[in-house]
C-alpha cells in the first residue's frame, strides 16, 4: 500500500470535519438523492450529477424523484445554493468528495452487469481534483472498488492512497421507512488505506449518527452482499413453508406468530408472493457469480432464488383454486391484482413480482386489471396498463382479487364485500379481521 500522505488527508480532513466539502454525488436514485440531501442538510455543498437530462431538470425545478425526499426539502437546499444537478461530470471538478450510488443490475444469465460503476469511475476520474476522497456506495461484488474503480484512477495518473483516497460503503437505505433513515442506520465503511478509512470515516459521521469501520474494502463490499443473502434465503426458507402448511391445511402466519413468542433463536420472515425491489432479488448473485470465479458452489443462494422466483406461479395456482372454487376457469375470468409496487407504500415496481404475475395470468387469458394508489401506469409485456378506481361497481364485476401489495389507505373491507374470491398473499385480510377466500389445498404439483 502507498505510504501515508498527511498533507493531503489532512487538509481533506480539515473541509470534511468544518462541513465546508465540496461533495459530487453520482447518480440520484432512490439511493444518491437521499445521500445528497442529508450531505446538503449537514452542512456540505453538494453537486448531484445524473446521465438522465429529464431528471436533472425536474431536480433542478424542486420537484423530487423519490417518494423519500420532499420537494420542499429540495425547493429549500437549492434557494440556500446548498445544491445543485446537473448531467456534466464536470461538476466534480472541484470536489473533494466524490460519491458513486449508480445501478449495478444483474443480466438475464444473473452475469452482473458493472457499466454503470465503469463509466461513472472513468469520468470522476478525469475530472477529480487531488486530494479527494472517492467512495463507492453501489451494491457489487468482493474486489470491485480495487478492479474497476481504483485502475481508472491509477489511468488518469493518481496514485490511490496517496493524492487520492479510495473507499467503499455500502447503501442501506430502506424505501419507505420512517423509523430507520439515513441517519440513524448504521454505516458501514472500509478504505484502501488507513487514511483512507479515517477519512471516509469522518465524512459520514458529519450526517450519520453511527459509523462501522471494517478492515477491508473487500469485507465491506462483501457486509452488503450478505446482508441481502440472509433475507433472501429465509424469505425463500418460509415461503417453501407456506407451501407445506397450504398442503397439510394449515395456517403458515399463525404458525410464524406463534414461533415469534420465542425469546430466543427465532426471527420471524413472512411468505409472499415472490420477491422485488432492486437489492433482494439481486445482489445475492453477485456473490454467486464472483464465488464461481473461485471454483465455489453457492447451494444455498442458488436454491433459494429458485423457490423464490417460483412463488408468482404458486400465487397463480391459488387464484386458479379460488375461481374453481366458484366453478370458473382463468381463461376469461375478470382477475384484479391490488399492489404492483414491490413492497407497501412505496412506488418503486422494480424486479414487482406483481408484474410477473400479470404475464401468467395474461398468459392463462385472463382479463386483468390492477389497482395501486402509488403507481398510475404500468408496462407489462409491451402494452401499457392504468390503475383502476376500486368502486362498488368496478369491485363486483370482478371475479378475482389478489393482493400481492398491502398498501395502507385501500379499503381491504370494500374489497371483500364486493369480491367473490380474494386471494391474500400479504395477510392483510386477517390483520383486518376480514376472511379472504378459503381455496382447496394443493396437489402434490404445487411443489414442483
């Protein structure tokens, strides 16, 4: 590792700790607009940079992307001069922050794809100013930061660690959720080098309450990775689990609240209709493509992306059970999904297992529609499709309902009244003390 360069870190130190940085954040999606609004907020002037010149001028005339950051909140940064957005990398000319939260996507094979974290490293690079501190937020594989981020420094002629500081922490932020935000959830952080570390460890600690310091960039990249791994695997631990209760007639949440009772050893993880968002269903394989590229196996990961993925076409059975229940088939039943979004209350349908279960009912030629107070307008198989009103009238013609997203706010008594068949994937019903549609238990077929 380069040695130590107190001139540098120093003085970066001294802008980081006085609030007085210059910070460029890379990408202003549900994770970098939070980012820059809390580095704004603490003092820091920010420059948000985004390759999408649509979303720099809606940024730019106060009005938010993310269902997280309030228009007002932006209206107010941008009349103190506290921020600003633009498509030109050359914002970050004059940073002494630079912050990566750019996609990291998975292809159809689950090859990771990393052009996003390439081209925004490639142009940091060649604008970055020495002495700054480069951090990489973007979810990714054990080793990316050294293999991508730190050679196209190295290009450019910096010597990392050195008149440049390289780190990585990864995001965790919760769409959504007003308990733990971006700064009361602990961060994780790592860097090249020691000072590295200390800085980027300074830096967060001006708007993140609790810092946590790991030895290594590798081990950070890879805290992230199996953070997700353990919530995909018992998600698909527990919906293999519902599938065993459906056959045996019994009832899986109340099986899971009564282990919840448990003081010890048990964490409670509930069954759904299948996985979304863009973290969950995909950083896991992250981890599975670069662990074959060490002649590893991941069994288990493997397996439970497997079930998981299986669940909208488990969800389809049931629906199938509910209308031949009424002595109807799929095929031209009017079939109604409530919640598209991946999770309630949000409107992000990213990986929306909803949306795979509209092409398996579309596929059945079923007559589908769907209703969801955060997303207007949908695409599914190339065709657009609209949020429909839930009224009396629309509710009855309906021969099927499934709730694949229990938004607060929809009138779930409304819908069972006037619905002959409902189908809960999300417990709802019950939570309400409502009943949803007792279906016959599956066949053997439903474990395949």
């Amino acid at each position: 590792m380069p040695e130590r360069s107190p001139a540098y870190s120093v003085r970066l130190r001294d802008e980081i700790e006085g609030r007085r940085a210059t910070v460029a954040v890379v990408g202003l999606g549900y994770v970098g607009l939070p980012l820059a609004v809390a580095i704004a907020d603490a003092g820091h002037t920010v420059v948000g940079i985004d390759t999408s010149a649509e979303s720099i001028a809606a940024l730019s005339a106060g009005y938010s992307l993310v269902e997280d950051v309030s228009e007002k909140d932006i209206r107010r940064l941008l009349e103190a001069d506290r921020i600003r957005f633009t498509t030109s990398y050359d914002g970050a000319s004059g940073a002494d922050v630079a912050v990566m939260a750019v996609p990291t996507p998975i292809d159809e094979h689950r090859t990771p794809d990393l052009s996003y974290v390439v081209a925004a490293s490639r142009s940091l690079a060649a604008v970055l100013k020495k002495g700054a501190l480069v951090i990489l937020e973007s979810t990714t594989y054990p080793g990316t930061t050294e293999e991508v981020v730190v050679p196209t420094l190295v290009e450019r002629g910096f010597t990392p660690g050195q008149d440049v500081f390289v780190a990585y922490s990864p995001e965790r932020i919760d769409p959504g959720n007003e308990v733990w935000t971006i700064k009361n959830t602990p961060k994780v952080v790592s860097g090249l080098t020691d000072d590295c570390r200390q800085l980027v460890m300074s830096f967060y600690l001006t708007f993140i309450d609790q810092v946590v310091p790991v030895t290594s960039i590798q081990t950070g990249e890879l805290t992230k990775l199996f953070e997700n791994i353990f919530r995909i695997v018992n998600i698909a631990l527990v919906n293999e689990l519902q599938i065993i209760c459906d056959a045996f007639g019994i009832d899986v949440w109340e099986v899971i609240d009564a282990c919840a009772t448990k003081p010890y050893g048990f964490m409670p993880f509930y069954p759904g209709p299948g996985l979304g968002g863009h973290c969950v269903p995909v950083d896991p394989f992250y981890l599975a493509w670069q662990a074959r590229s060490k002649r590893v196996n991941t069994e288990f990961i493997e397996l439970a992306g497997r079930i998981n993925a299986t669940m909208p076409t488990y969800v389809l059975g049931k629906i199938g059970r509910a209308l031949n229940g009424q002595g109807k088939s799929l095929r031209e039943s009017r079939v109604l999904v409530i919640g598209v979004a991946y999770k309630k209350n949000v409107q992000d349908v990213r990986e929306s297992p909803a949306v795979r279960l509209i092409e398996l009912l579309l596929g059945e030629e079923a007559i589908v529609s769907y209703h969801d107070p955060y997303v207007a307008a949908i695409e599914v198989g190339g065709a657009e499709m609209r949020s429909e009103e839930l009224t009396d009238d629309f509710l009855a013609a309906q021969d099927c309902a499934v709730i694949v997203t229990d938004h607060d706010g929809i009138d779930w008594g409304q819908v069972t009244a006037y619905v002959p068949a409902v189908v809960d994937t999300r417990n709802i019903l019950r939570r309400q003390a409502l009943t949803p549609t007792v279906e016959a238990s599956p066949t053997a077929a439903s474990f395949e």
